[in-house]
C-alpha cells in the first residue's frame, strides 16, 4: 500500500463563535476533520500549511488546537502570512521550532525527508525567509543522506502561479531560495504550498508542485494582471490526499462538502444501459 498523508491549508480560524467572510471557519474545519476520519484515517499524519488563523489571536490557536484535537492522527502545523509566530508557537505542540525559534522542521518517512519551512513576514503579506531561515535549509539538506528524497512544505509559493494579486505577496525571496535548493532540484519529490486558495499543480522547474483551496473561503481565479478587483469567493473548500511509493506520488483534491448527486454509472438491473444514461433524472 502507499503512504499515505494529509494535506491541509489555510483554515483561518477566528476567535470561537465569530464568522469570517459570512462563513464558520470553525465548523468547515471541524467538517474536514470529521470526512477526513471517516475516510482517510489510515493516513500517517496530516500537515497544515499555514495561515491557520486569520489574525494570529492567542485564542484563535487555541480554537485550532480544539479542533484539531479531534484528528485521528498527528499533525504538523505550518505559519502563513495571516499568523502569529510567538502566539503559534506558545499554542500549538504540533508547530516545529528550529533553533532561532522560527516555524521550521523535519520528519523523516519512508519516502524521505519532510521540509518544513516559515516563510512568515509579521509586516507584510508577502513571504520572507532571512538569512537564518536559509541557513537551516541549507545546513539540513547537506546534513541528509546523499540518497535520501525530499518533500518540502511552505505557505508562499517561490514562483509566480499567474493570479496576479497573490503572485505580489509570494516568496520575496525567490532567486535566493532557488540557489539554496539548487543542488539538491534532482532530490525534491514535490513541492506542496498553500497561500493562494486555488487548486494548482504543475512543475517548479522539474519539480512538481501542488497547492489547494482553503477549508473558509477562496481567491477568486483571475489572471487578467490590469484586474482592479482582489476577489474572494465561496468556491467549495477541499483538502488533499497524498499517496506516495517508491515511483509515484498522487496529489488528490477532495471537496469534502460537496453534496452534488452520486449514482451508479451501470443500470439497475432490468434496464438497458444507454437507456438509463440518456434518461437520467437529474435532480
């Protein structure tokens, strides 16, 4: 069987009780949670990428550690652009520290390394890593086995996605992290994000990437640059599902409160097939 892990991005938890954007970041969470147990549960761990609340609220953390208590399997939990750094780290067991205290860390699988990086500006949106952030890296990957792969984990994305708004608050510092991970391009299995709530995948160079829509609201997918008009919407919210072997590593988007119909693609028994594809009922 694959190993299998969980990927889940921008939660944006309020304060318990509040509504953001019209909607219960508390309750889509608590529903993500609650499919991915029924479903998922023999996965290894889940990893949250970032922005897990929306204004870094000691009390928001611990309403995402609420939360996600009822998980049925560890987790890590990464720092957005929309967190907290001392708040995350005094709230959360599940965030990783390195040693100059920033949101950084390791996990060794299976399938390799995990990376996970604090790419967290507390003066702007954009993403930063610091001379000491790239140091960690740096030092981490040259300290790994000469064989072993890597999956590495950030909130901003290192390079432009096309969505204009969002490609202004990337990595700042993205010529620096491609140096840094340079020799190592041929290691790196993929490259997960979150930051942009859209679902993207492709290849960062030759690495593939993937990133998701957020478990509350969503970019609006617009990549017309001379757009006035940041957008969010209600679009569905998903997580992923991550199988990897020793070859392959399958990347799968689930909208976990999609409630649109399900139906047998054979007929009942009795009726002809093509009959019951062309008189279907739709609801």
């Amino acid at each position: 069987m694959p190993f299998k892990f969980i990927h889940i991005t921008d939660t944006h938890l309020a304060n318990p009780g509040l509504k953001l954007y019209g909607l219960d970041p508390r309750a889509r969470l608590d529903a993500a949670i609650a499919d991915i147990n029924r479903h998922q549960s023999d996965a290894a761990f889940a990893v949250v990428t970032g922005d897990l609340t929306h204004w870094g609220e000691p009390e928001s953390y611990a309403n995402f550690a609420d939360a996600m208590a009822a998980l049925k399997m560890p987790y890590i939990a990464m720092v957005g652009n929309h967190d907290k750094r001392v708040a995350c780290l005094d709230g959360l067991k599940a965030a990783p520290r390195d040693p100059n205290s920033f949101v950084q860390g390791t996990r060794t699988t299976e399938h390799g390394l995990f990376v996970f990086l604090d790419t967290l500006d507390e003066t702007s949106h954009a993403g930063e890593m610091c001379a000491k952030r790239f140091d960690w890296l740096a030092s981490t990957l040259a300290a790994a086995p000469a064989d072993m792969p890597f999956v590495v984990f950030m909130h901003h994305p290192p390079f432009p996605v096309g969505v204009h708004a969002m490609d202004e608050i990337a990595l700042k510092q993205s010529a620096e992290f491609a140096e840094v991970i340079a020799p190592y391009r041929a290691r790196i299995r993929h490259l997960f994000f979150g930051h942009v709530h859209r679902p993207i995948f492709g290849s960062y160079g030759k690495i593939p990437f993937s990133t998701l829509r957020g478990t509350n609201h969503q970019v609006w997918f617009e990549l017309d640059a001379a757009a006035t008009d940041h957008l969010a919407s209600h679009e569905p919210p998903a997580y992923g599902v991550v199988l990897i072997d020793g070859e392959n590593l399958v990347v799968h988007s689930h909208d976990f409160l999609d409630t649109s119909l399900r139906f047998p693609f054979a007929a009942p028994a009795g009726m002809d097939d093509r009959d019951y594809a062309l008189n279907f009922p739709a609801r």
